[in-house]
C-alpha cells in the first residue's frame, strides 16, 4: 500500500533518473551523502552558539535544558548501576518522580549513556538535540526517496523542511524529545509496507518494535502519528480500490504490531497511569496553549524574516512556534493541493492537515493575539481520556511533516513534467525555483539564541555534600527547584544523580486535599509553606513577614524532605534569600565552595 502510483519505489531509479543508471551506477550514493551532509550542515547551523560555547546554553528554555540534562544522567544511572527506569527517588524527595509520565527519553538516554558518562550530560544533550535534526530529515530523506517520491531532488526538499522547518527550530530550544521524529517516517514505511503479501509476521513485528521505540521517546508525537496514518490510510483505501485487496494482510500485520507493543508496553503504561507520581490529565491552563490563527501565515522568531517579539504576541512561549509557515508557503502549499488534487494522498493529507490547524486552535479561536469568543473545536474533546493530556497548539506541530511531504510530491511533479517536456525544462525550472525560494527563503532557520549558565558551584563538584546527606538526607537549594528556576537539577545530573534533591522540575499529580482541579499534573511538587516563602523573595527580591506559625511550618517542610543541607548558590536574588532562610532557622550561613551553606541536620533531629 503505498503513496505513489507505480510501486513501492515510485517507478523511478533510486536516483529518480534510471536511463543513467548503467552509466552512473554509484551516482546516488554520492546524492545520498550530499544530501545527509547537507542535513549535519543545517542541524550544526541551528545549534552553532551551543556547539561554539559550551558555557552557554538555550536562552529561551534553560529550565527544560536542564531537565533535559538531569534525565540524560539518570539513563547513564539504569546501565551502571541497573536503577529502576520508569521513576526515580533523586529528584522529589521523600517521594518520587514517574518518568513515564514526564519526558524520560529511554530510547536515547540508554544508547548515549558511555557519552553521558565520558563526557557529562550537558554534552550528551547537546549530541540529542543536534543528532536529532539530522536523522529526523535523514530519516524522512530515505522513506521519501525510497516510497513516497522515488527520486532524490525531490525527496531532499521535503525531508530538509521535516527536519528544519520553524515549529522544529522552535523545539530546538530545549525539546529534543518533540526535535527527534526520525522513528515517525520508518513508523510510516513500515505501516505502508504491512499490506505486502505472505509477510504480515515479519511487518507486523518490525511495526510494533518501531512504536515501542516511538513510546519511549515521545508518546504525544506516537498519538499524532497513528491519528495521521489512519486518515492517510483511510484515504487509500477509499481512493484506490485495487488497495483493498490487501486487506487482509494489512489488518494481520497492524493486529501483530498491536499485540508486541501492547505486550512490551503494557507495565510502563501501568506506571505511566497508575504508578507512584501518576496524574489525570493536565492543568485547564496548560490545555490552553492553542494556536493563533494568524501565526499560521506568520514568520517564525527564529527564521530569517521573523521578527522575535512580533512571534511572541503570537505564541505562548518561543519553544511552541509550531504554526509560523509564512504567508508565501500558506499560499504554495494551497496551490499544491489544487493542482495535485486528483492524487487521493495528497487530498487525504490536505483534509488531515487541515483537522489538525482546527484542532490547534485550542477551546477559543485567537487571532492576532486577542481572543474572538468563538469556541474551536477542541472545547468538545480537551477533556477525555487520554486527550485532556495533549497540549493542543502541539496538533499544528504535525502539519509540518505533511507540508514537507506535499512539497516533495510538487517537487517530484514539476520534474516529470520537466521530462515529459524537454523543450519547456529550463522555464520550468526556473519558475520552479524562483517559487520555492519566495516561499522557502523567508523560513530558513537561523541559529539558536544562548544565554551564559552559572558554573556548577565547587561544593557540588567537589562532592562536599556528601557528608550532609549521610543516612538518606536530601538537598535542599533556594530557591527551590521549579518551572522558572532548574539549576539544582543539572547540579545533580553532574553528579550522576547521587546528589538527591528536594522538590524538582517535572509533572506530577496536585496531591492537596482542597486541589481546584483535582489530581491534574503540575509542574513540580505541591506547593508548601517553605517553597511559597522563598518563590515569593525570588519574584519580587523583598522578604515576607515571618512568624512563629512560619517557623514551625519551615521545620516540619525539612524534616519532610529529609534535609540535610540548605544551600544557595549563585541568584541574582541571592541577598533576599539568604537574609530569609537565616531569619526562618536562626543559623547563620556559611560561606564555602560558592555556595552559602546552612546546616540543618541539628535542627530538625
């Protein structure tokens, strides 16, 4: 069952020109390797500033970086010393964090743990996310050349704007779980190819190993990728039906691949919805992040004609850019899918992508950043199972890949009528490439923008906090780990995560007794006394008033989180904060290894 109409490899030679191919025979190999070059070009373009100072990291999403680091360190952590690698008691202390339910990246923290242990995690997040815009297009490259297109020119444009298109340079700021897509276009080849006959065993199998690799990258993505292939197929099946014949060995492969994902997937999943740390859905606020209906004709903040501050009127934050193609490509892409409308995947792939931008407008339409009233779609489906986990500006992210595939159908068109026209070629040509730069050039990425990261302080390198966590004691930092503020996760992860730490930076259930929405997921730990008190100095630098209540509320929250140690490291609050914990314990700090120490352990045993 595939997209294009003479077979599995589009009829073509595997370099698109087969009268050549006895006179060329290695020519596309070299076209191969120019195009994945090409890739490793644009992938170390985007993250230069990263790769040029490795002081430096991502100045729109520090805080994810960092989670992203801590994570790296704890798949280094489940190969040498075999820790549980669906949740983990380092971070969160005295409870525990469920990494099914957070963004555990076991699919790659596993692979690239010698990395993480030879070189740190910083550097093996930073090999994550520049490895993974080169085999995302890499990967899309391969399947397009090979079963969508069957030609290699054609192939590369659309691969080169699935891999760097602007919502993907967007998620290069610190998402390298949603940047790494490369298993979606095989999870494709290989769902197109169940329809072969006599080999639904062996598809279905290599199907179900795909989605099991898929789900311990990103499940949001996997969700995305079976609702898209479903349409897709569905438009097969009723657009052509010769297709119908293979049904039978479709359906076989497609019940294989369920059973072996089911079957390897099914205690992770318990945990993920059952397990310690599991949450039901997430906040009303967080499913409120929707597209801006006018972003989709928009320029991206981080492309060559984007304006940073005009996107972000637009978008909720610079990582969630996923709708910003422009108005020239907006205008191609409509112009492709009436020209190509007689193809029945590209007419199934224009009603898919057109689902997903409704979808993304979330549970109220805005436009150009002030809402309409008009209710979107969305507000009918934001709160079922399963869905009322899925942040809805992230549909539009999936619109991506489908443009990328419609330009390489044009593209692929355009060159057979080039042949079919040999007097008309140059014209054609030249119309062809002046069209795709008015639309392309305007996108093109620029380099990710970086920010200078504090230095891990000497007490944490030099493991002088050892001592102080004797007997199963935790850390405890001001301010306290959270969304706005994640350094003392990448303090543990240079440790290998044998530092554990109070409170932290994940998603984990509203477990107060009086929670406005119930057990929905949170960033971070429920509020206490202790971390309200020290969140309110590091928002507005003045100390709150303190009473004996206070007190006591502060020493019940250390004796709860084990503490053994209070300290504070560099903050550009840093007097406020060391003025109010001194104030709440009564010790007076020391100063050692960069940090201000506070020793607790009397005062709490």
């Amino acid at each position: 069952m595939t997209t294009h109409q003479s077979g599995p490899t589009g009829g073509a030679g595997s370099d698109g020109e087969p009268e050549n191919r006895a006179v060329r025979p290695h020519s596309g190999r070299w076209t191969d390797l120019a195009a994945v070059a090409s890739f490793v070009v644009l992938a170390f373009w985007v993250t230069l500033r990263l790769w040029w100072d490795p002081g430096h990291g991502v100045r729109d999403n520090p805080t994810d970086q960092a989670q992203f680091e801590w994570m790296m360190a704890h798949g280094a952590r489940v190969v040498t010393d075999f820790a549980y690698p669906f949740g983990s008691d380092r971070m969160n202390v005295p409870e525990s964090v469920n990494l099914v339910a957070n963004t555990s990246v076991l699919s790659v923290s596993l692979p690239l743990s010698p990395l993480t242990l030879l070189a740190g995690p910083r550097a093996a997040f930073l090999v994550f996310l520049t490895g993974a815009l080169i085999l995302t297009a890499t990967s899309w490259y391969f399947v397009l050349s090979r079963v969508v297109v069957g030609s290699r020119g054609p192939a590369w444009l659309g691969a080169a704007f699935c891999g760097f298109a602007p919502a993907m340079v967007s998620h290069a700021n610190a998402h390298p779980n949603i940047v790494a897509q490369y298993v979606v276009p095989l999870i494709v080849w290989r769902t197109l190819r169940l329809a072969e006959p006599g080999r639904w065993l062996r598809n279905g199998l290599l199907l179900g190993l795909l989605i099991v690799w898929q789900a311990f990258l990103n499940l949001e993505i996997l969700l995305v990728t079976a609702i898209g292939l479903g349409v897709v197929v569905a438009a097969l099946a009723i657009g052509r039906p010769e297709l119908r014949r293979s049904a039978r060995p479709f359906l076989a492969g497609l019940a294989v691949a369920a059973v072996l994902a089911g079957a390897l997937l099914a205690y992770p999943l318990h945990v993920q919805f059952f397990g310690p740390g599991a949450y039901q859905g997430l906040s009303r606020l967080i499913r409120g992040y929707s597209t801006d209906l006018w972003s989709f004709v928009s320029f991206a903040g981080e492309s060559f004609a984007g304006d940073p501050e005009g996107a972000g009127r637009l978008a909720v934050n610079p990582t969630e850019e996923n709708a910003f193609f422009g108005w020239p490509l907006v205008i191609l892409v409509a112009a492709l899918v009436w020209w190509l409308r007689r193809n029945v995947v590209v007419v199934g792939l224009a009603v898919l992508g057109l689902l997903l931008a409704v979808l993304s407008l979330g549970r109220e339409i805005r436009f150009n950043g002030h809402p309409t009233g008009v209710p979107g779609p969305w507000a009918l489906l934001e709160n079922l199972p399963v869905l009322h986990s899925v942040v809805p500006t992230r549909w539009s992210l999936a619109i991506t890949p489908i443009v990328g595939v419609l330009l390489a159908l044009g593209a692929e068109r355009v060159r057979q009528l080039a042949r079919e026209h040999p007097q008309q070629r140059r014209p054609i040509r030249t119309v062809t490439a002046l069209v795709l730069a008015m639309a392309l050039v305007p996108i093109l990425p620029t380099p990710l923008p970086t920010t200078r990261i504090e230095p891990t302080p000497q007490f944490v390198t030099a493991g002088a906090w050892r001592p102080y966590l004797a007997g199963g004691r935790s850390l405890v930092t001001l301010p306290m780990p959270d969304s706005n503020y994640a350094e003392p996760l990448r303090w543990s992860a240079e440790t290998g995560l044998e530092m554990p730490i109070a409170r932290g930076y994940f998603l984990g259930p509203d477990t107060r007794p009086d929670a406005p929405e119930g057990r929905i997921g949170i960033f971070g730990a429920p509020p206490r006394t202790t971390s309200t008190f020290f969140d309110q100095i590091r928002r507005t630098g003045e100390v709150p008033p303190i009473t004996a209540q206070t007190r006591l509320a502060v020493l019940d929250d250390l004796r709860y989180w084990r503490a053994g140690v209070v300290v504070l490291g560099p903050h550009p609050r840093e007097e406020a904060l060391r003025r109010g914990m001194t104030a709440l314990t009564g010790i007076e700090p020391v100063r050692t290894g960069g940090v201000w120490l506070w020793d607790v352990r009397p005062l709490i045993d």
